[in-house]
C-alpha cells in the first residue's frame, strides 16, 4: 500500500482503564516510541479522525462522545514519514469497551501504563534529547551523523515516549 500525503493534521486519544492506566502503544513505523493510539486526519474532521485511529489502532470501540483536551500548544514540529515537518494536533480522552487487538501493521506492543510508568518512559525520552544534542558537539559532521545514528538505532529497539507525547503529557500535566 501507498503511503499518503501528509495533511498536516494529526489526532491523539487517551484511553484509561479502571485502574487510571492509559494504554500506550508502541509503534512499529517512524516516529518511534510509545504513545497513545493517534494519526493524521486525512480529511476528516478531528472528532471522526478520533474514532477510526482509536479503533483501528486498538481494536476497541469508543463509548459516547470523546473529550476534547487542549494543549497548550497544539502545533507540533516534528517530522513524520509522509513528508510533513509539523502537524495541528486534537487531543480526545475516551470511554471505550471491547477487546484490545492491536494493529499489527502499526503495533509492535499494546499496555496499560501506570503515571509512574508512563514518567520513566518520559524520563528515557528526556535522556534521548540529551544524547541527541550532545552528539551535535562532536568535532566532525560526520560524527555528529554517525553519533546520532547509534541512538536512534538504540532508541528504536528500547524507546521512551514518542517525542511529541512527551510534550503533550507534560502541557496536559499528566507527568
């Protein structure tokens, strides 16, 4: 299959379960990390983007109307794999029902994490950025190239929270 276009558009939807957890997945495709089920919109309206990627992603349905949650800053700049270099962003949280079957196009894994979990996941991704900005020190641009390399191929195989879910969480106060 084709990948589309970036249209700029993105949706997220947090979904707890009854012990307050909230289920993260961890995405097999760039950008790399765990996050909430989220995507582009591709045309559609954030409420309607909302359900198909929560469905698509999960397998679960959602359960009356989602709750909008307004970041602080809704624009995000971060390179996805269709092109786009920033995304407008909607954020739900939702009831939901059903039984969990994640994607397996998308998915590597599927849990529920605790805050404490979901603030170690935050507190790997905060030792990436370190590491990133560290790497641009290196004497040499092809260092910096070869550095930056080495930690996302780590990154990849042992990941915090996707980047822009870091900064989402924290504007949201969640960690």
């Amino acid at each position: 299959m084709r990948e589309m276009v970036c249209d700029n558009t993105s949706v997220g939807v947090i979904a707890r379960d009854s012990e307050g957890r909230i289920l993260l997945i961890e995405r097999k495709k760039f950008p790399f990390g765990w996050a909430p089920p989220s995507g582009h919109c591709d045309g559609k309206f954030y409420p309607v983007a909302c359900f198909n990627e929560f469905e698509e992603g999960t397998g679960l349905k959602v359960v009356g109307a989602p709750k909008p949650l307004i970041p602080k800053n809704p624009r995000k700049y971060f390179k996805c794999r269709r092109g786009g270099q920033y995304h407008d962003w909607q954020i739900f949280e939702v009831n939901w029902q059903g039984e969990l079957r994640p994607s397996r196009d998308e998915t590597l894994g599927v849990r529920w994490y605790s805050i404490d979990e979901v603030r170690s996941l935050a507190l790997k991704t905060q030792e990436y950025f370190r590491r990133m900005k560290l790497s641009i020190q290196a004497e040499e641009e092809s260092w910096t190239r070869g550095i930056q390399e080495s930690i996302e191929k780590e990154w990849q195989t042992d990941s915090g929270l996707e980047p822009v879910w870091y900064e989402f969480f924290k504007e949201l106060k969640i960690i």
